[in-house]
C-alpha cells in the first residue's frame, strides 16, 4: 500500500521560533527598563525630600503623643500650662428634631452662660453648624447627651490647661479658643510652643512654684487684712535676674480668664507705675557716693528744719535734731537730708543716675510693661523730691532689679521669666565698694530703723521701706498711702531681693492706726523670706552676720 506524504506549507505571517523569543525578550526588557526608571524616579524623590526637606512637622504629625503646643513648667519641671483634649458641644440648627422652645429651655437650664431666647435664636438660625460650649467638662457632655438631640454633635479639641489654677496667672496669660496666646507668656513664646520642630520639649521659666505660692498666700492675706485695692510682690535673683516669684492682687484664674473681672488681670508688677517714696533713698544714696558728693557715711548734713520750695515745705515726720549723718539718714529716713543729696547732684547727675537703672524706660522683661512717668523737665523741686521717690513713678519691677544692682557688686542686670543657665553680663552702674556700703546700710535699717518687722531670724536681711501718698485728681492723698518694703537676703552674700507693695492699705487695731509700710509690707516681706528662703537652699544662720559695727556705733552715739 501507497503512502501518502504532504508537505505542510509554512503560514507566511508567521515568525520563525527564533524570531518570536527574541521579541519576546525585547519587550520584556523594555517593561523593566521602564519598571526600573520609574523604580529610581521614587528613590531619587525620596531621597531628595530625606536631604533638603525639613521632616520636622510630618515626624510630629506622625507622633500622636506630641501636644499641639508645648508645656510650660516651672524652673523645678512643674507643668504650669498643657494642652489636653477636651470636649465641644455644637449642634446643627438644619437638622433639627426637637422643638426649639423646649430643647432651648432645657439648654439654658445646662448651660446658663446664655438664655433661654438666646439658644432658641441659634436654634431657629438655619445655620449648619453653631458651638454651644467648647472646653466642656464630661458631666456637662453627658447632660447634654442624654436630651437625645441627634442634631447635637460632641466632639474632642484640644485645650490649653493651667493646672495650678490662679499661680502665677500674670505671669502664664492665657491662650484664646483656638489655642493662640493672648497675653503674659503663653503670647511671647507663642512661637516657641506652637513650632513642630520644639513642641515637644517643655519651655522652662525662672518661676519657683513653691516661693510663687507663698508669695501668693502671704501677699493675699495681707491684701484682705488691710483691704487694700491691690498689691505685688516680686522675688528677684540678684545673679541672674531671673524673677523667681511674680504676684499681683487682686489675681484671676487663666482657666476662666474670659469671665475674670478686668481689675484682676492687671499686672502690678510690670504695668502699675507708682511713686514709690522712700525706697529711692538708698539709689541716691548710691549715686551720692560714687558721685562724690558723699566722701564718707559720716558726713553730716542739717536736719531739724524743714526745706521751703516755692508754697511746699519737704518735712520729716519724726526730724532728727541739730544734724544727721548717712547712717542716721536712712534708718531715720529723713526726707529733709535725702533732698539736700538730691540737690547737692543736681538735674543731670540725678537723671543719670535714674537713667542708668532703666527708670527711663519700661522695664525690661519679657512680658507687657507700662512706661514709667519720668519728667521731661527738672526743677530743682523735681531733683529734691525725686531723691525721695516723688516726682518719677516705676514699676515694682523696676525697684527690684535697682535693688539686685545696690547689693550684688553694682552690676544692673535686666530682669528675665525665662529660666537660665547663664546670666547677662550686664552693665556696671555701681563701684563694687559703693555695693558693699550699701549692704551695710540697707541692714542698719531693719536692724535698728523703720524695716524692723522686715526681718527673718536667721536670714540678715537688708531693706527700705517706702510710704508715699497716692496721687489722686489734682494732687496726692494724704490719708491713702502706697505702702512698699524692698529688701534682700542674706545681707552678708546677697542672692534676693524681695519686694512688697499694697495699695491703699487701711489700718487695723494691731497697726494702731497706722497704714506705713512698716506695719503693711514689711511683715509681708518677713513670712515670704521666712517660708521661702530653706526652698531656696538658704539655711537660717544666727552665728553670723553682715558686720556693721561702725555704723551701729554711729546710730548709737546720736540716739544717747
């Protein structure tokens, strides 16, 4: 049998296999190609983005467990402000199921910051979307949730939160409802606390939430028990310039800042300026001797006889007979012999003086200040009644930072919130040699003279008080005082100064009738120092103390 063989006829369109691989191959590598140029376009991106961009915000957005505003805390590491999350009630008016008079009613009977015609106004407005309440405590949320108002929303934002409550209110501000700081601290680091790349590390102040609550309480009481208008107090570190303690009274709650009354948010410290009377004594003083004007404490000058300029008389209240030496001056304080310094250096001397202590200008912190009201033109009633503390109005801040630079060598440095690690260099404003006599001076005065009740057992401390009467329309009140003691401890290695003011006090049975700041503020000044100063490291010590043996002599020869 026949076989039968057909050859197969290639189909033309065909490649050979050959052929159809390497296209195959071809087009595999070009899929690769463009797989691995897209691969390095992403690499190349990423890489450029790890190089020049700043990564900070994403690392932050990325970290839920860092705050949208940094702490604030204490030189010690106290949280004084936080930011928490809290709880806002709002409510979309367009959805409304309940009947608006009833759900209003029941709003107000919750939260009476408004009334009832008022949450129906809102209810009744159409609006998509209106807060009732933000910073709401979860008791609140819960009573609002069970009116059962599927219209009302609740949700969580963050809040900034003081947790010491009222401490250190003037000092902290606060922060408005969404998150920006209004005033005091929580304003100028507003940068500072908001920056991605710092949130999340606490800003530090120079505040000591232990001495600040003291200074608190003390201040307070002596506020209440003399119902005085106001008050500050101000503890300041002679070294550095950091302002340990800041109070002013009446104070206020930062969490409730909104519904504090406005006389409660005025920082007496930085913004009150005030003719601070007597306590300018020891700075012309001062000024005296590096002057030259003053070659020795010994040195006498008249003091019986009240001092005639133009229809005013500048007196004493209890005149030192015959004559009176440096010594005598100020722990009498004789305004008679102060104003004959004053007007022995003259306009300029006596500006320059003032002007090398910042009187000239709003002290210098961080925080808002007030301009002090320092002549434009001097008379020589202006210099003799200045050398006194009439006539130039500073802060309390102001008399503080004078205060470090009379007994920390003569150096002026500016006064700081802010927690540091080292202090200015400041400018020299006193010889050394002047500083040292000043320490003696200032601790004659509560050893023996008017800042008796000033003193801390164990504590030598130095100080000035100062009464001025307050001015009113037209001229000064004689019956309304604004009563300061300065002071610093310990007197032998000065590291405070410690400043009380009340405004206005009024006397009681245990001042006998007296409203001077030696039964007002001095006292004051003594508790603080006494609770504060162990806090401070400073151990009460009565086995030594600033010698002043040669001026107690002096004192002791004119009182026989």
């Amino acid at each position: 049998m026949a076989t039968l063989a057909a050859e197969v006829a290639k189909f033309k369109g065909a490649p050979d296999r050959p052929q159809g691989l390497a296209i195959t191959y071809q087009r595999l590598m070009l899929v690769m190609l463009v797989f691995a140029g897209v691969t390095l376009m992403i690499v190349g991106r990423l890489l450029f983005l790890q190089v020049f961009t700043d990564r900070a915000g994403s690392a932050q957005i990325a970290n839920p467990l860092v705050p949208p505003r940094a702490d604030i805390v204490d030189r010690n590491g106290l949280p004084l402000a936080r930011t928490i999350d809290a709880w806002s009630i709002a409510i979309h008016p367009n959805r409304l199921i309940s009947n608006p008079s009833d759900l209003a009613q029941k709003l107000a009977e919750l939260m009476p910051e408004k009334t009832a015609a008022e949450y129906k106004a809102l209810l009744t407005s159409g609006k998509s979307f209106v807060y009732l309440s933000r910073r709401a405590v979860p008791e609140l949320v819960a009573a609002v949730n069970a009116l059962g108002e599927p219209a009302i929303a609740f949700d969580r934002e963050p809040e900034r939160l003081y947790p010491q409550t009222a401490m250190a209110g003037h000092v902290l501000g606060w922060t408005d409802m969404e998150g920006h700081g209004v005033t005091g601290m929580e304003k100028v680091l507003e940068g500072r606390l908001t920056d991605p790349a710092t949130r999340a590390d606490p800003v530090a102040l120079s505040i000591d939430s232990r001495v600040q609550a003291a200074m608190e309480s003390e201040l307070g009481a002596a506020v209440a028990k003399h119902s005085a208008e106001g008050g500050t107090g101000i503890v300041l570190d002679v070294r550095t310039g950091e302002v340990v303690a800041m109070a002013s009274m009446p104070t206020f709650n930062p969490n409730a800042a909104g519904r504090s009354d406005p006389n409660a948010l005025f920082n007496r410290a930085t913004m009150g300026v005030y003719e601070l009377g007597s306590t300018f004594k020891p700075i012309t003083v001062a000024a005296a001797i590096d002057a030259g004007v003053i070659k020795s404490v010994t040195q006498r000058y008249p003091s019986g006889a009240p001092i005639q300029i133009g229809r005013f008389r500048i007196k004493d209240d209890h005149p030192i007979a015959g004559s009176a030496n440096i010594v005598e001056t100020l722990v009498h304080s004789s305004n008679i012999v102060t104003a004959q310094i004053a007007d022995q250096m003259g306009v300029q001397r006596m500006q320059a003086a003032f002007r090398a202590l910042g009187f000239h200008e709003p002290a210098y912190i961080e925080i808002d200040k007030a301009r002090p009201l320092f002549p434009r033109e001097w008379s020589r009633a202006t210099v003799l009644t200045s050398g006194f503390g009439h006539g130039v109005a500073v802060s309390p801040l102001h008399l503080a930072s004078a205060y470090a630079a009379l007994v920390n060598g003569g150096i002026w440095r500016p006064a700081t919130l802010m927690k540091v690690s080292k202090p200015s260099a400041g400018r020299r404003v006193y010889a050394e040699s002047t500083s040292l006599t000043m320490r003696k001076l200032l601790r004659m005065i509560v050893l023996t003279g008017t800042g008796r009740k000033g003193d801390a057992p164990g504590y030598r401390v130095g100080g000035k008080t100062g009464t001025a009467e307050k001015t009113a329309s037209g001229g000064y009140s004689r019956k309304v005082n604004i009563s300061t003691f300065a002071a610093v401890f310990p007197m032998d290695n000065p590291r405070y100064v410690v400043i009380a003011m009340l405004d206005a006090p009024k006397a009681t049975a245990d001042t006998y009738g007296f409203t001077t700041a030696a039964w007002t503020a001095a006292p004051v000044v003594s508790k603080v120092i006494s609770r504060t100063a162990p806090l401070l490291g400073i151990v009460p010590d009565d086995s030594h103390d600033l010698d002043v043996s040669d001026m107690m002599a002096m004192v002791a020869k004119k009182e026989k």
